[in-house]
C-alpha cells in the first residue's frame, strides 16, 4: 500500500465515493457487517454528542469547545484498529478516538466546564490527556515509542495533529525522532483545510503532508479522512508496519472542519458558502450510511430512533458532569507535588484564613 | 489631554489598532504579522482591518509556528524592519523563547550595537476569561528577567496606545502585554492623533497617605475597587499604575513609600520570583528606614492557574486586596 500511494505520486488514497459506491476494489477492506454498524453507531453517537456541546455552549453551559463536526471517520477507523494496550496522544478534535479508548463524555465535558477532574480518564488505558500548545504532543508520542521499543513491548502510539500544527517546530521535531528511533508511532495529521482562519495553502508551500514523510525517511500516504474504509486501511496497514517494528507513519486525512474552530470562532469571516457546500457532499457518515444502506444493513428509521436514545444519554452525562461537586481551594494545590512544599501549604492556609476573614464580614 | 485634541471613545481593543494604524501610515518599515492577525484581524480582532489597509505584504497571517513569527522578526529587524508580531496567547509564546532569550534580547549586545531589535511582540495575557488551559496566565516577571528586553503593560487604552506607539518607535525590543480581560471591558476618551507615552515612567493614579500600591494591567482596575472599600475603612490609598515592568522606575515607587511608608504590590502571576518579589527588594534598598510594615504581595498562588472552576481562588479580588491593604495597615 505505501509503495502504491507513495505520496511523491500525489495520489490520494480513497476506497468509496461521494456516494458510498465501491470505487477500489483492491483495498476495499474485510470488514464484518457487524463492526461496521458498529463503527457507523459510534460516529453517530459523537456526532450527536459533538452537536449537542455545541448548543450546551450556546447556552452559557460550558466554556469554550473545539467541534469535530464533519471529522468523525478519522477517529472512528482510528478507534476500529487502536487496542486497549495502544497509546493515544490526541490533540483536541478527536472525541470519537477519546471515547473508543474508554473516556466518556462526562469526563470531556468536566474539562469544558472548567475542571482538570475530566483530564484523568480513569477507564482509558495509556492516553494521554488533551495537548492545547499545538503539536507540542507529537514530541510525547515518540517517546512513548521510544519506551515501547526499550521494553520491546507490541504497541502502537496513535498521535493526532492538525494542518497548522504541522508548521511547528515540534511537528518536524517528532517525525525525525520517531523515525530514527524507528518508533512504533502513526502521526494521523486532520488536514481540515483550517488553522482557525489561515487556509492550508498559506500554512506550507508543499504539496501536502504526507509527501514530508519522504524527508524524514519513514511512510507516508494522504487518505481521504472522509472515507471510513479508506481511513481504517491506512491506519491498519500503518499500524502493522510499525509493529513489525519498521518505524513510523504519518498518515495525512483530508477532510473539512464543517463547524467552527471553537465556539469562540466565526467561520463566515474566512471562507464562503460556496466553499461549505461543495464539502458537505464529501460528509463521513453520509457516505458510510449510504453504503449501509445499499447493503440493507442500515435505514434511516433506525437511525432517527437511535439519535433520540444518544440525545438522552448524551444530556444524562452531561447532566451528572453539571452535578459534579464543587470545586475545592485544595483541588489548585495539591497535584502541584508529590509532596507539597511547605511554602505551598502555607499559601494554602493564608487563603483559609481571608476566606474565614470573608465569611465573617458577610 | 490638552484642549484642541481632537478625541474619541476606545476600549483596549480599538486603541492597539489605532496605534498599529498610525504606525503603519507613517512607517513602510513597520510590518505586522502572526496567527490570524491578517484576513480575520487577530482572534481578539486588534488588527481587524489593517490588512485591507495596508496590503498583505504589511499585514498577514503567518503559518502556526511561533518561534518562526519570532525568529523571522530577528531577521527583518536585523535588515531594517520594525516588525510587530502577534502572539495568540502569551501561554502560546514559549516555543518562541529560544529566539527571544537567545537573539532578540542580545543580538544589539552580540554586534557591539550594529544590529537594532526594534521589534514588538505583543501578546494578551492574564487570567479572569473563563478560559481553557494556558490561556491564563501572567508570566511578566519572566520577560522582565530577561536581559535586553523592555516589557510594557498597558491598563488604559489611552496608555495602550501611547506605550504602543513607543513601543514601535523604540530601537529595543520589546514585550507588549495586553490584558486580554480588560480588552472591551473599559472605555475612554482617546486622542486620535500620534502621542507617546514613554516606556519607563510609572503614573500615580491616586495620592494616599496610608499605604502605597502598585499594580499594572487588569489589577488596576481591582484595586481601585478594593480602595472604596478602603476608603470606607478611613485608609488613604497611594495607587501607583507600573505601566513599564522594565525598565523598572524606582523612583516613583521609592518616593511615595517615603511618604506612606507601607508598601503592597498587586500582581495576578505566581507569588515566588515575581514582580512582588523585585519591588519588595527595591524598598529594602532604597527606603528601608521609611518601613512601618513589612512589603506585601498581592498575588496568585504558587500554582498553575486552575481551569475556569477553580479560577476564583486564584484571582485577585478586590476583596482580597482591601483584606491585605488593612492587614499591612493595622501591623
């Protein structure tokens, strides 16, 4: 497959169409009817619940919130080839890969309203927590990779980029540690066309992402991010070659950022309708169901029942996370250390005392 | 101002771009770029509508990298520009510290005083906007450490476009510190013609006699909210605003502690090494004698800043400050 779409050919890799028709047979992936409704049930529900934060934000219920909106397939092939002993280094548009490694939702929306409690992700095996310094994650991943091969351990580092993160420093950095240490990572850059208003073209003068991987000698191929069979191929072949212990990938996933960057962007200021829409037939699910369909594995009946049942359950975790007690002035303090300095302690006491002080005066 | 100027309301926001815009009318050298500062004008739209004033070769979007922003800036300076580069978020700046702690504080040094760095970097700062992770925090004391940097913090838009002005004109580098929480939150008449306010002079924005506080940037307005509260109490409050983190004017301060003899310093970032810490040392030089109480700092925790639900304990309340400004005044 990589010497196939090696990227110097400027082939993209793709396996359906706009419409969910076969269009490449040859790596058309064995995928059981099950695992693909599975696959299509778990890009519904963090669509839902995606679009669903979005409003809660709108209604002053959370702080600001980095949607994925029109991004799902790339965490959902992700999340049908990661194992529970994998790593994943996300950045913060990868809600479908968090929760396939077993974070819930009401853990993400503790952060977004404001709480480190939500980083710890106590049921997500080796993940890190969200990265905001963009692509400054990238740089952990081959570390972690760097561990694995000590050990000589069979895992796989799952690290997430954005198009304006590969323009970083560290973004360089990572790709030429991983592949001289031969490291067990697969650098999956979501190429959304976007770094908040700058366009693609105007972040590098190449022709892609993929084709940097030739520089740094290790694999690269550019997938459509929007075709979920295209995207679970890549990551599975990818996947395998860095278990055979041939180094990294870098894995660039063309698809769109439909929604803004945060809910603090205005994405009219930068790009056109016209733009939107052209993309909007390129839509992960709308294709992965068109598919289903065409199967009879799927119908939309089923489908609007089922987004009623994720809307509760969506606003039943969000609910319990509303729910969650309350902040404690030990909370900013005592994950500083190990073992808290006493000047720290006593930073602590000083402000017990101006709140029994502010108590009183009341 | 003087009578005649003619003037207009501005918030932070209007008055940064107001500075930018008469800097870039008078001077092709002066040359603005960063994240999002063209097409979008900034995430906090300071430099909305520059570029369709002045072209994109004036002002335009870089590729996201920010030790880039800053070490292409060195670059241009060195050959004759004055580039002001924007920083998203001062929490944002670090991958950029290589370039200003090793070239853009010591390249005027390195060549014996051949090559200018007369650039700008600006970036917002500070806590108080319900924000996700490092995008908090207040890390001036840092930049003040550094030799070879001037760090400017504004807490009026009429300053902010003074400072800036200077800022731009001024023939070293310098950090530029905008208090991102008080961006729109406070209005004012400002001059529409070019003035300067100079880099290095502290203003005393109310004459006390009990206890001297300075402060600089957001807190300004807190203490000025804790001094009714002291007023209430019967304490005179001397509020000097920094405005200039370095160089530091001492003697502003050292004056009015002469007079006051209490001495509180009011700053949002960490409590150890930080602009507290420096002043504190200061007094104890220069009027040690004049003491009634122990210097106080005013400050955040020696923490990281806690995500919106924790942010309160860590923030600087005028309540908070009106309880240091009596303690140290009934020691």
């Amino acid at each position: 497959m990589f010497e196939e779409y090696n990227p110097i050919n400027e082939k993209i890799f793709r396996v359906i169409d706009n419409d969910g028709k076969v269009i490449n047979k040859k790596w058309m992936p064995e995928i059981s009817n099950e695992r693909l409704i599975k696959a299509y049930k778990d890009m519904l529900f963090a669509r839902t619940a995606d679009l669903q934060t979005v409003s809660y934000q709108r209604q002053g219920r959370i702080y600001t919130y980095p949607p994925n909106y029109g991004q799902e397939a790339i965490s959902g092939a992700t999340a049908m080839v990661m194992r529970n002993e994998d790593w994943l280094v996300p950045a913060f548009r990868e809600m479908g890969a968090y929760l396939a490694k077993g974070a819930t939702l009401k853990e993400l929306f503790l952060v977004f309203m404001g709480h480190e409690d939500g980083n710890v992700f106590k049921n997500a095996n080796n993940m890190l927590p969200t990265s905001v310094p963009i692509a400054s994650q990238l740089l952990h991943a081959a570390g972690i990779g760097y561990e694995i091969n000590y050990n000589k351990k069979k895992q796989v580092v799952y690290a997430f980029v954005g198009d304006g993160g590969t323009s970083e420093g560290d973004f360089h950095e990572a790709l030429n540690f991983a592949a001289v240490w031969k490291a067990p990572v697969i650098f999956i850059v979501q190429n959304n066309q976007y770094g908040i208003s700058t366009p693609f073209k105007m972040q590098t003068a190449s022709k892609g992402i993929a084709i940097k991987s030739i520089a740094y000698g290790m694999k690269g191929i550019q997938v459509d991010g929007n075709d979920i069979f295209a995207m679970y191929q890549a990551v599975k072949n990818a996947s395998e070659h860095a278990l055979a212990g041939n180094g990294p990938v870098l894995i660039e996933a063309e698809t769109y950022r439909k929604g803004a960057h945060t809910t603090s962007d205005d994405p009219t200021k930068y790009r056109s309708k016209e733009e939107e829409e052209a993309w909007d037939c390129t839509d992960p699910l709308k294709r992965l169901k068109l598919y289903l369909i065409s199967k009879k594995l799927w119908s939309q009946k089923e489908e609007d029942q089922l987004v009623e049942e994720y809307k509760l359950e969506v606003d039943r975790q969000f609910e319990e996370a509303e729910n969650y007690p309350a902040y404690k002035l030990e909370d900013v303090f005592k994950y500083m250390y190990d073992e808290m300095p006493d000047d720290l302690k006593k930073q602590q006491n000083e402000y017990e005392n101006f709140m029994k002080w502010k108590e009183a005066r009341k | 101002m003087e009578g005649g100027a003619k003037m207009k309301v501005m918030n932070m926001v209007n008055a940064i771009n107001d500075a930018l815009n008469i800097k870039l009318a008078e001077d092709r050298n002066v040359i603005v770029y960063g994240e999002d500062v063209g097409v979008e004008g900034g995430v906090f739209r300071v430099t909305e509508g520059l570029q369709l004033k002045y072209g994109v070769e004036r002002v335009f979007d870089s590729p996201l990298a920010e030790s880039a922003i800053v070490g292409t800036a060195v670059g241009m300076a060195a050959a004759g520009l004055r580039p002001v580069v924007e920083m998203q978020f001062s929490g944002f700046a670090y991958p950029a510290l290589n370039q200003i702690i090793s070239h853009v504080s010591r390249l005027h040094n390195r060549s014996r005083g051949r090559y200018n760095m007369s650039m700008v970097i600006r970036m917002p700062y500070g806590g108080g906007i319900n924000a996700l992770e490092h995008h908090s925090e207040s890390m001036e004391a840092f930049y003040g450490h550094i030799p070879g940097l001037k760090v400017v913090i504004p807490s009026t838009p009429h300053d902010a476009k003074g400072l800036l002005i200077s800022a731009i004109e001024s023939n070293d580098p310098v950090i530029f510190m905008e208090p991102k929480r008080i961006y729109r939150a406070i209005k004012q008449e400002v001059a529409e013609e070019k003035f300067n306010v100079p880099i290095g002079k502290a203003k005393v924005l109310s004459n006390g006699t009990d206890v001297t506080v300075v402060a600089y940037g957001a807190m300004v307005r807190e203490v000025q909210k804790a001094m009714v509260m002291a007023k209430e109490a019967g304490i005179s409050v001397e509020l000097i605003d920094l405005r200039t983190i370095y160089p530091i004017d001492k003697e502003t301060i050292t004056a009015s502690v002469k007079k006051t003899g209490r001495i509180i310093t009011v700053a949002e970032g960490p409590t150890s090494f930080g602009m507290g810490a420096e002043i504190a040392a200061i007094i104890s030089e220069e009027a040690f004698l004049h003491l009634e109480a122990p210097p106080k700092r005013v400050t955040g925790f020696d923490t990281i800043v806690p995500l919106p639900k924790g942010e309160h304990f860590y923030l600087l309340t005028p309540e908070k400050i009106f309880y240091e400004i009596e303690r140290t005044v009934k020691y």
